[in-house]
C-alpha cells in the first residue's frame, strides 16, 4: 500500500469517528433538553406576613385564597377552594358566634361559608353542610419562619380541624 492510500484511509477513518462522535454528542444533548433544569411548580409554602399583623378573628388572603383566624397567639388557616369545582368561598360572618363539635370536641365559630357558583355551604370550621361539595374545606399548616417570624403556611400539607399554631 502507498503512504498516500494509508494518509486516505487513515483520514476516512477519522472523519467517520469524528461523525459518529458528533450524533453520539447531539443525542446525549437531544435527551438533556427533555429533562428541564428547574421545577415550573409554584411554591407550596407561602410567608403570610408577621403574626401581629392579622387581626383577631378572620383575614381572607385573595392571593393565596385563604382564611387565617387569629385567637390572641393562636392561628389557624382555612382554604376558601371550594371542594366541588373549586371557586372561591365567601365567608359570612354569623349573627351571633355558635359552637360546634369538631373532632369531639367543642369549638367556637364566628363564620360560614357559601360558594357562589353552585351553592354549596359550609360550616365555620370547613365542614361543608349542603349543596354539591363533595368534602370539607382544607385545613393547611402554618408555621413560623426560622428566619424573620412570617407567618407561612404549607399549601400542600393538610392538616386536622383541631391543628392549632401557638405563637410566642
Ligand atoms: Fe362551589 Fe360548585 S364550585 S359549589
């Protein structure tokens, strides 16, 4: 063989790898592109604002569609997501405060809620009572942020009707 058939071959040679390296990169990079680098999901928890800021009894948050009471130090929050197709509640507050057993035990309620779009209605704690809501209004868990004393609550952390967050 000549030197100028071993420089062909040796050059044919490399430029197939050189291809096959290049589709081997271009695929590697096609299925990175499928697997996205940050997550699109919106936050489940959400600062509220400093505790002393909510006044006692209800605040209705639009933003995050949400009630949070107040007793003095202790908070609760409630979805205002209606459990049938999800429009916003409206809270009415009741002429004179009743109690309620919850979870066995009584409890002090100031407020009801009605949907509405189809009428669903529920009572003070989120117990729904008529209308085509299948299921209670959420409860969510607040906390107290480590950082600067917010108020958050965790819109992916159901909690019981009898949770309670005390604050110092
Ligand atoms: Fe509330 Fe239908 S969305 S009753």
């Amino acid at each position: 063989m000549s030197d100028k058939s071993d420089r062909r071959d040796f050059l044919v040679r490399l430029g197939l790898g050189a291809g096959v390296v290049g589709v081997g990169l271009q695929g590697v990079a096609s299925l990175r592109s499928l697997v996205p680098n940050v997550s699109y999901d919106p936050p489940t928890t959400v600062k509220l604002g400093p505790p002393h800021d909510f006044p006692d009894g209800l605040k209705f948050l639009p933003d995050e569609r949400l009630f949070v009471f107040r007793e003095g130090k202790t908070f609760h929050a409630i979805s205002a997501v209606c459990t049938h197709l999800g429009c916003t509640v409206r809270a009415e507050a009741l002429p004179q405060p009743e109690t309620a057993e919850v979870d066995g035990r009584p409890v002090r309620l100031t407020h009801r809620y009605l949907c509405p779009c189809h009428g669903s209605r529920y009572r003070g704690d989120g117990q729904n009572l008529s209308g085509p809501a299948p299921r209670p209004l959420a409860w969510y868990r607040l906390t107290v942020a480590p950082d600067d004393g917010q108020l958050v609550v965790d819109l992916a952390d159901e909690v019981d009707r009898d949770f309670r967050l005390t604050v110092a």
